[in-house]
C-alpha cells in the first residue's frame, strides 16, 4: 500500500505539481499568496453560495490558516474532492491542506506519506433511515440495504458492526453524498450509514427532513483532523496551532465579539494567547498578534460551531463531546505558553 501511495506521489512530481517538503510549504504558499485548501462539499461543512464563496466548517479553519499568514480569510482558495479523490490532491501537492472530514486511523498515519493536525471534530458513525420503517436501534437493521460511501472508513465499520452483533447488511456503494441522498429518499436502500456529522447534512439534503430519522448508535469512533504533507515540519506545526488556537480562545472566554477588549486584559494567559506579553505566538515569520486576528475575524470554537453546525443551523447538531473539557467535552489545546 504503501509502494503505490508513493508512486502516486512521484507522478504528480513528474506531472509538474512537485509535493512541497523540507520546509518549502510555508515558502510556496507566501510566494503564492494563497492558502490552498481540499474540501469535500457538503451543508455546514462547506457549502457555496450563489456568488461562488464557500461557507462551513471546514472552510472557516481553513480561512483561519489564511489570517494567520496573511490576516485575509479571503486568502483561502477551495479545491473540491469527493471522499474517494481526497488523498490525491494532498499527495501531489494540489493543496497545502486536506481539511473535509477525515478520520485519524493507524493505517492511514502509518502507510502514507502524510500527517494529520489535532482533532477538530469528535464524530462516529451512525445510521439515518425513514421513520416509516419504525426502525428505532441499529440492531433492527437486520437484513437492511443500507447505502454507504464510497473510499471512507465506513465501509469496513459496516462489516465490523455486522460481524460483531452477528447481523447482516446488504451494502449499496455510493460514490458521493447526493448520490447517497437521492438513492435513499428513492428507496434503493432502507438505511444509509455516515459519521453523525455527514448524517445531519445528508438528512438535510432531503425533501422533507422530518420524515427521516437518525438512531442513536454509535458504531464507531471518528476523530477528524487536518491532513498535510509528511515532510515538512514547520508547515504542520503552523496548522496545528492556527486549528488550536480557536479552542484555545474559548476556554479563555474569548470570542469574535470581545476579544478585542482583551487585548488591555491583565490575565497573563490571555495576554500570552493574544501576542500582547511576547514568545507564545511568535516564530515562523507570523505576526505575534495572529491568534487575535484569527479569533478576531473567524472566531472560537464556539463560534464557528454554532455558525456552522448548531442548533440554530439546518444541521441542528449538539456540540456533544465537542464541548471543552470543562464543559464534559473532550476539547482542549495544549498550552499557548
């Protein structure tokens, strides 16, 4: 496996896209003047509108890393993948980020050329299915078609769940989400399995919403991060502390709409964060200030959450173990100090 990643990362070399490394992803990206970052569409997550701007999630971390170095948002240029593409356009250099929904597995970290960034989204899978079925348990799925992604971590969970509770699925591969989505409400398949995340955009997708339901299982874990090139250290140290630094914000009580007055704050933490008192945010040529930028023109955690994906959002998702840690979430940076 491992062989074949690397001859897809030498083709694209050979096709004149070279994949930075050694440091140059930083210098390719100033020179450039633009963040290239790989998405995969979807409601919440990233989404365009009728301009042509995207919008979501994944899209404002993205915009982040652009503030951060150039204090733009608009300085984060969006390729689309499907899931299934993905991994192509961060190998061969196509984009500096890979930032749509993928999961931290061992065989990912360890048999491609690539690192991922902190967790930025606690998910796991689930099922959605029509409430007329009266289906109310992953268990009663017995013998369900059930539609499912193609190139995603959710078809060998699939199989797992099936072989763990000694139950049968008869698995509809799709290749994207509409896909998935008009296969389901046509009733090609009786349930279509995702992370909960890809499951609240998908119900949202259909014509009438209400009609559908998600279970509450959960049959896997699915920690999503940031990917980026293996290779280049200085690049991947920048994207893990741009995607830290709204988190960071919140456990501190800063948001988009107050932190300019902790820039005249007396807490050493926040005046660390902010690049008021130096050597917290400094190095790698980025203004001292860029975490106040960042939160200052994208916002924290909470605000991109309930943007993008709250409960005042079509998704409606609760935070759930996305909560700081304080909160009895799993959230938290390690120490901007």
């Amino acid at each position: 496996m491992r062989r074949l990643w690397l001859l897809v990362f030498l083709a694209g070399c050979a096709n004149g896209s070279p994949a930075p490394g050694g440091g140059s992803t930083l210098k390719a990206v100033r020179a450039r003047g633009t963040v290239k970052c790989g998405i995969t569409p979807g409601t919440g997550f990233a989404t365009p509108d009728d301009a042509g701007q995207w919008h979501g999630f994944d899209v404002d971390f993205c915009r982040a890393v652009a503030v951060a170095l150039f204090n733009d948002p608009s300085k984060a240029v969006f390729l689309p993948y499907t899931q299934q593409q993905r991994f192509s356009g961060i190998l061969s250099g196509e984009v500096d980020i890979l930032a749509n929904g993928t999961t931290i597995t061992s065989s990912r970290a360890l048999q491609r050329p690539f690192h991922f960034g902190p967790i930025y989204l606690y998910d796991g899978q689930g099922f959605l299915v029509p409430r007329s079925s009266k289906v109310t348990k992953a268990a009663g799925l017995d013998g369900a078609t059930v539609c499912v992604q193609q190139g995603t971590t959710t078809e060998l969970n699939l199989a797992d769940f099936a072989r763990k509770n000694g139950i049968t699925f008869r698995p509809v591969v799709i290749e994207d989400m509409r896909g998935a989505v008009a296969a389901l409400a046509a009733g090609r398949c009786d349930a279509l399995t995702q992370d909960f995340a890809g499951l609240a955009t998908t119900r949202s997708m259909l014509q009438h919403p209400g009609d559908y339901l998600v279970l509450p299982d959960f049959i896997s874990k699915e920690p999503i991060a940031p990917v980026v090139r293996a290779g280049d250290d200085q690049w991947f140290e920048i994207v893990n502390w741009v995607f830290r630094a709204p988190v960071e914000a919140e456990e501190l009580g800063l948001t988009q709409a107050n932190v300019a007055q902790g820039l005249t704050s007396a807490d050493p933490e926040v005046r660390r964060f902010l690049g008021v008192d130096p050597g917290a945010t400094t190095g790698d040529g980025l203004d001292p200030k860029w975490t106040y930028n960042v939160i200052a023109k994208i916002g924290n955690y909470a605000d991109i959450f309930d943007r993008d994906l709250g409960p005042k959002t079509p998704l409606g998702m609760d935070r759930g173990a996305n909560k700081l840690w304080t909160a009895g979430g799993l959230l938290y940076s390690p120490p901007f100090r």
